[in-house]
C-alpha cells in the first residue's frame, strides 16, 4: 500500500505554517502503525512554489522550507529501518523558470543552452505558434520580448516545458535520477508524464465537441498533439533502464489516459513502468454498475504480468469523503484495499477529511487563480491533516498555509486511534486483513454480482476464496447467497461477526470482506 504525502500539509515541526521533512519523520511510526508499505512525497527540491514545488529551481536538492539533504537522509534511513520504502515525484515535463538552465535558456538565442527549452517563432500577426492551451488557463504560449521568441508551458508559464527531444536534456534528467537512487530511494512517481515528448510540428489541436463553456478551459481542446505521443515510450523505455541500475526500484507514472492508453505504457516485456497510475476510481460515477464495468475493463486491458493498481484520491482532486459522502466513504475504502492491485491512498483520507472550503482571499493554488470561480481549484483537498483536537490540529504550532477544517476536533488521528470503529481503524484492519490474506494482497480477481446498487467479487489464492459484497446505496439490501457458512471478517460497520446464512442482508453504506467455504 503506498501512501502520499503532500509534505507542505502533512506535518509542521518548525512553526512555520507549512510542514516538512523532519515532521515526517516524527510520523513514520503513524504510518507504520497504519501498514503503509511505500511514502510517496510530494516535490520537497528547491522551488520559487509558483506550482508548490512543481516549480523545481534545482533537482537534486532540497527546499530550505522542507528541511536539508540530511534530513531527507535521516528520513529514508529510519523509513527503511521500519520496512517502509520512500518514493520521490519526479518532475520532468518542465522546471521552475528560476532553474539556472531556463535562466540561461532565456538569456539569448545563441546561448548553449537555449534548445533545452521549446522556443518558437510567433505565428502570423505576432500570435502564438498554435493553439495548445495551458492546464492552468490560457494559451500555453509565452512571449519573451527581449528574445522575440515565445516557449512553451503546459502549466504555468513559470513552469517551461524541457526539450525532451534534445540528448542533453535527457542525459541531464537521467542522472536526476541516479542522484537520488544512489540516495536510496525505492522509486519515482512520474509528474505530468503524458505531457513529456509533443508533436515535432506543432500541429494544432482539434477542438473536444463535448466540451461547453463553464468546464475548465484547457478541456476545449483534445490534446492530440501535445500529450501521449508515440515517441513518449522511448522515453519511458530509458526512464526503466536507469531503475533497473538498482535493486528493487519501483516507477509510477502520473497518466490521466483512457485505460486502453492507460495501460500500453506497461510496456512489452517489462520495459515500461512498473505501475502507470490507473484514476478512474476518481473518475467513473460511484455506482455499482460503472464501477464494476470500470474494474472488468481495466483487468481485460492489463497486458500480460503487468500488476494492477488503483487511486481513490489525490492532491489534485476533490477528497473521496466529499466525492461520495462520508458514509460510502467506508465502502469506497474497502472497495481500494480489496481490490487486485496496489492501492495509493492519499494523506487525510484514512481518517475521512473532506474538501475545506477555501475563502477567496486565502486561496492559494495558481489554478484557482488564473481560472476562478469554477470549482478547478485545488487547495480544498490540500488543507492540513488533522492529528489532534489541540492547536493547529497538531499539526502546526504556527500558522497553517492553509485553514484548518472546522471540523478537526472531532475529526483527527488521535481520536480515531482510540476508537474501534472509527474510518481510521476501518482503514487500519483492512490494510492489516489485506497483508495477512494472499487471496486480498495476491490472488486473482473474479466478478460475482452486481446489480444497481451492489457490487460483490471474489478474490482468491491457493484454495481460499474471499468475496467482497459493498452496498453503495443508502438503504438496506439482501442478497440471495447459494454458499452458506460463509463467515465475515470485516464490515465497514465494524461491529459485525461470524457466520453468514443463505442470504447475506448488507446495511446501507455497508461493505463485507467474507471468507468463503
Ligand atoms: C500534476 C501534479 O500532480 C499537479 O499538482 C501539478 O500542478 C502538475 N502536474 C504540474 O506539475
């Protein structure tokens, strides 16, 4: 189970507002508690924060604000002391526009290092080159007076898109890697990977017919030719060659892809990632039978070996306690901790925090800024996790970068420790469950039933057999059941044992992980 942390939001040991590395590892004994195999952080280099690290001025070092280079050392040292693997974002698409190599870049045509970046001639009348938006709003173009060229920015515009296409630039970003894999860390999540390599013409983008006014802006566009290239795999080919340099290296790709695109960057015979990031539990409407097409689409597509994985949540997207209320929240926990796979499971969501709303004059993400008003804006899922019902939620003795939730008293860590049926505690036992039980953590998977409310599967390894049944409606079900003497191990209710007879009443908002005879 991998578990991210968002480092700006995680843990404040310097009172500062914003957390850091040696809050984490005051931590780690939290998180080993919990079960989490692998800490996926979020960008701790050196960043201006136009993007909250993102932005990287410098990759192989460490933000003051996040600590130092020994911290990050101490911290991999006592991970790994506690069996807990610590994976890296890895930011290639684009650096911060402080990088000292955009910084050159920028400096004049003839300068060396000129063609690191994507710079281009205006279009006609002075416009810019095409009509590739940025993710954050607007054209993706910018211009630079002083050198009378524009480049290129999926993101902010001090965000500028690297030259993937230039050997330098790789060789450079390839011993990124090396840096910190000779620091000992297990892995890399891939940032914005399917941006890396575009079109060598710059063809324009055809425009998305769903698209109507009042989405987010960027969505205007099919990203034809600036996302999923071909030559992207050559890359990823070369990204899985330098992890193969070490010993047990893990690589997750950032990919928001249809499943079918989803799953080539697999790759053939184990030459691309390790896992690209599968988001369309976020994605597909919380509805037994989406759900479960979602998940026999997914296991038809996996190319042969390839290992499975699922999101319910992340930094960029409204919580899953607010996406699908706080009740199957429960059953959206037991559905990722059961399901064929490596979950990642986003910091906060153990314990239900739900999106903070965030008064206009305290916003802080630049995509809320540049595009308001139309819910895009990132910093409610973002706001500091809540560990006790003391100041700052103990999480910071100063004041937090973002606002607390109101309702981190009776939501926190330090409560829900002590409660035996609290969403910590579900989380807990179904990691627990899930580690103990090779049907849940290796077996395969089998679809058993499903109508519009319910979702049941069975997962199995050696002769046991595990049947999942998840109610994701509000009301109470029943379901006809031909095996008796099955047993439960877990309701997300977590109050409920023993034998089941010959048919299976579910409570609403309920889940059950069954032993089957
Ligand atoms: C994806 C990251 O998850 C997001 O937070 C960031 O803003 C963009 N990539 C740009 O790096």
């Amino acid at each position: 189970m991998i578990y991210q942390i968002y480092p700006r939001s995680f843990m404040d040991s310097n009172a500062d507002g914003t957390g850091d590395l040696p809050g984490i590892n005051s931590r780690l004994e939290y998180l080993e508690w919990l079960g989490v195999d692998a800490i996926w952080i979020s960008p701790i280099y050196p960043s201006p924060m136009a993007d909250f690290g993102y932005d990287v001025s410098n990759y192989t070092d460490i933000d003051p604000l996040f600590g130092t280079l020994s911290d990050f050392d101490s911290l991999v040292q006592t991970a790994h002391a506690h069996d807990m693997r610590v994976i890296l974002d890895y930011v290639p698409n684009h650096s911060s526009d402080q990088h000292p190599w955009f910084v050159a870049s920028r400096a004049g045509r003839d300068d060396a290092r000129r063609d690191w970046y994507l710079w281009h001639e205006p279009g006609a009348d002075g416009a810019p080159p095409n009509n590739w938006l940025s993710s954050f709003g607007g054209s993706a173009w910018e211009w630079d007076p002083a050198s009378a060229q524009y480049y290129y920015h999926a993101y902010l515009k001090q965000q500028p898109d690297l030259n993937w296409r230039n050997p330098e630039v790789q060789a450079a970003m390839y011993d990124v890697l090396r840096f910190w894999f000779n620091r000992g860390v297990d892995g890399f999540r891939i940032d914005a990977l399917r941006q890396v390599i575009k079109d060598a013409e710059f063809r324009d983008n055809p425009p998305d017919p769903n698209w109507n006014p009042g989405r987010d802006p960027y969505r205007r566009l099919l990203p034809l030719h600036s996302a999923d290239q071909p030559e992207l795999m050559d890359i990823v080919h070369r990204f899985r060659e330098v992890a193969e340099e070490y010993p047990e290296r893990v690589l997750i790709g950032e990919l928001w892809l249809t499943i079918e695109r989803l799953v080539a960057y697999y790759g053939r015979e184990g030459r691309g990632l390790h896992l690209p990031f599968n988001f369309h539990l976020i994605l597909t409407p919380w509805q037994a039978p989406a759900i479960s097409a979602l998940i026999d689409t997914y296991e038809a597509a996996l190319p042969p070996k390839a290992w499975p994985n699922w999101v319910l949540g992340n930094h960029d997207r409204s919580r899953v306690a607010t996406r699908v209320g706080a009740a199957q929240a429960r059953v959206a926990a037991m559905l990722l901790l059961t399901l064929r796979g490596t979950p990642t499971l986003y910091n906060g969501d153990e314990i239900g925090m739900h999106d903070v709303p965030i008064p206009a004059h305290l916003v802080q993400d630049p995509f809320e800024k540049n595009v308001p008003g139309i819910g895009v804006g990132r910093d409610p899922e973002r706001t500091p996790m809540q560990w006790t019902a003391g100041p700052g939620a103990g999480f910071t003795a100063g004041m937090p970068w973002l606002p607390l939730a109101d309702d981190y008293r009776e939501v926190n860590v330090e409560r829900q420790r002590g409660d035996p049926k609290s969403m910590l505690t579900l989380h807990r036992r179904l990691i627990e469950l899930r580690r103990r039980t090779a049907a849940l953590s290796v077996g395969g998977y089998a679809p058993v039933y499903n109508d519009d409310d319910l979702l049941v599967y069975e997962r199995q390894a050696d002769d046991m057999r595990v049947r999942v049944a998840l109610n994701l409606s509000h009301a109470a079900r029943t379901i006809p059941w031909s095996e008796p003497k099955s047993t439960v191990m877990l309701s997300t209710h977590l109050d409920r044992d023993g034998e089941v007879g010959e048919q299976l009443d579910l409570r609403a908002d309920e889940g059950l992980v069954l032993t089957m005879p």
